[in-house]
C-alpha cells in the first residue's frame, strides 16, 4: 500500500491575547509535531483525550486552519506548494464528515439542493443528471426509495438519516480520503451501529481511505486497520489496531485502554479501574519532558527533564515513552489480557 496522505512534523499554534499594537500573551500548541500517514484504502483511527488537538489535525489537512509549520502531502505532492488547480483537485479528493449532522447541513436547501452543490462546483456530472445522481447517491447511503427523500429538508429527518445525508455529500465528489471527526457521537447509539456498518460497507466497495477520529475505542476496534494516540498535541504511541490494543506500549494508551467502557458487564466489573487521574495540561504551557509525565504512572525523574524520541517495537509499532519497553510490567486492565486470548 502506498501513502496516499503523508503528514510531517506538522503543527498549528494559535497566538492568544493578542490586541492591536500588544503582542500575543501565549501561543496554543494545538498540533505540535505530528507525523502520520495513512495508504490507500486504510482506515486510520486518531484518538486521544479532549483537547489534544485532533480536531486540528483534522481542520488543517481539510486546509481549514492554516498549518504554523511542517508538510502535508497527498499522493507525493506538497499541499502547500501546489498550484489553484492542484488544491482545487486536492480539497475534492478529501472531505469530510463531522460530528453534528444538523449543523452541519443549510437547513433551508433540500436534500437535492444539497447534493447537487458538490456535483455543479466540481463538474462532477451535466446539470441534467444531478436528480439521477443524487438518487444513486442516497440509495449508496441506504435511503432508498430516493424519491421519497430528494425533496425534503434536513429538519424532516432523523439524526442519523441526517449523517447519512452528510456522507452522500461528502461521496458526491468521489472522494479518495474521508476525514470524520467523531461521526457517531452525536447520534443515539441504537443509530450508532448503523452508522458504523454504512461506512464500513462504503469504505470497502469504493476502496476509501478515512481519517476516522473519536474518543471510543470499541469504534477504532471495530472499523480501523491503525491507530495514532495523541496527546497534547503529539502522537505518543501509533500502530496496527491489533498490535494497539493487545499490548499498548505507551502509559497513556494502557490508561485510556483501562477507561474503555466494557460491551460485557461481567468483564467490566472484573478489571481494574481506570489509572488516568488529574487534569489535561494546557497545550500553552507544556509539561517538560514527557508530556505525559505529571499523570504516568511509570514515570521517573527522566521523564520530568528528557523528552522520549518514538522507538519502534515491532512493524509500524512505535511508543515515544522512555520505559516502553518495560510494558510488559506494566498493570493492564482485566479485559485487555481477554482481548489478547481471544
Ligand atoms: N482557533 C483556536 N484558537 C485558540 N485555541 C484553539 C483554537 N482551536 C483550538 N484551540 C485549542 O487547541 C487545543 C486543541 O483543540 P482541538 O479542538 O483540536 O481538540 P480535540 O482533540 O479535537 O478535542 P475534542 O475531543 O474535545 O474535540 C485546545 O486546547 C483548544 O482549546
Ligand atoms: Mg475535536
């Protein structure tokens, strides 16, 4: 699998405080180093705590948010290099899918006022084909009969028709890489599920490739082929999905791990609680070191003075904690030696 989206050192601060004629009394490191990358028709999880920058990560490679620093490419060519038409080209290969399905659709347009924006503003087909079009596009998405929906207005449906709406949206202009920003969990989790199997299925018939971010392990389980663990603004562990969850390398993945909410309540009573305590420093004023260090369980006094370089622990598994390869000592939650039996 080649890389489709290569992600190198990037970073995006927000100067805060500043007025007219007064400097900046601070700087956000929102994203601040983060490298990844995602081949074609992989499915790459971004997780992490509120705040952490996912969010960001994800504005900027939609070229939302302008980068502070470090280089975006897609299919070997550097975003921010390319001419108008290259980007133009560029921002109809990626889109997107956001959390709130309400907000994010004209609540005066029709469903086939929606779709057939995308399909006019790319020439994606003659204006006399956008009903034909927006058809097929819905019964994609599992609303069929079409005919029954085209018409209408984002206020007559449902959360999740509305997220399916979204998604047909975002295919209209035959994307290769979908960026979802946490797609499920606005919606009920009866929904949830349905959701979770339409992307699947989308993901696989069309060969995509998603940037899929959320808070909830069982999706990153369940959907995606790799994980990339951030934490105020830095990736700390990333790996294949399997390797991730049977033997995280990193105290904060072990901790946000141990925090998982457990489908079987059996298990759930059985394990150990959840490790992570105290708050999220702010990404103004990093911790020293490790980042992670005022929280980690682990931590020794290196980790308050030398920041850990990612070392690797197996193909594509790397950690950036100084005692990663002490993890197999680590204390794990109950269910985590389940998963790895299973
Ligand atoms: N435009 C902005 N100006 C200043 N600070 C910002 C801006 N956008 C985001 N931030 C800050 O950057 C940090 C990362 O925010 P971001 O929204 O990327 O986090 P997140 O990981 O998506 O969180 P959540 O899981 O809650 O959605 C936060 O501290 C946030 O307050
Ligand atoms: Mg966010």
């Amino acid at each position: 699998m080649s890389a489709l989206l290569e992600v190198r050192d990037l970073q995006v601060h927000f100067p805060i405080g500043a007025r007219l004629l007064r400097p900046p009394a601070g700087v956000v490191r929102a994203v601040d180093g983060v490298s990844l990358s995602i081949a074609e028709g992989e499915v790459l999880a971004v997780v992490g705590e509120s705040g952490c920058g996912k969010t960001t990560l994800a504005r900027a490679v939609l070229g939302l948010t302008k980068p502070t620093g470090g280089v975006i490419r897609f299919r070997g060519g550097d975003v921010a290099l390319q001419s108008t038409a290259e980007r133009n080209a560029y921002y109809r290969q990626v889109q997107m899918v956001f959390q709130d399905p309400f907000d994010s659709l004209n609540p005066r347009k029709t469903v086939l006022q929606t779709l057939a924006q995308p399909l006019r503003i790319h020439s994606i087909v003659p204006a006399g084909e956008f009903r034909a079009e927006a058809t097929r596009l819905l019964e994609l998405v599992g609303l069929s009969p079409a005919a029954l929906y085209l018409d209408r207005y984002p206020h007559q449906f449902s959360g999740g028709q509305r997220q399916r709406i979204c998604i047909a949206r975002a295919l209209a202009v035959r994307p290769s890489l979908i960026v979802a920003d946490e797609p499920v969990s606005a919606l009920d989790i009866s929904i949830r599920a349905q959701i979770l199997t339409l992307l699947r299925r989308l993901q696989q018939e069309l060969g995509l490739s998603y940037l899929f971010i959320t808070h909830d392990l069982g999706v990153v389980r369940s959907l995606c082929d790799r994980v990339v663990v951030m934490y105020l603004g830095r990736v700390v562990e990333e790996g294949r999905t399997e390797d991730i969850f049977a033997g995280p390398r990193h105290p904060y993945t072990n901790a946000l791990l141990a925090a998982c909410p457990l489908p079987d309540p059996v298990r759930a009573r059985a394990r150990k609680r959840a490790t992570l305590t105290g708050d999220v420093p702010s990404p103004v004023n990093p911790p020293s070191g490790c980042r992670f260090h005022p929280r980690c369980p682990v931590a020794r006094e290196i980790c308050g003075r030398d920041e850990p370089a990612a070392r690797e622990f197996g193909p594509g598994h790397r950690s950036a904690c100084h005692f990663a390869a002490e993890a197999d000592t680590w204390e794990r939650p109950a269910w985590q030696l389940a998963v790895t039996a299973e």
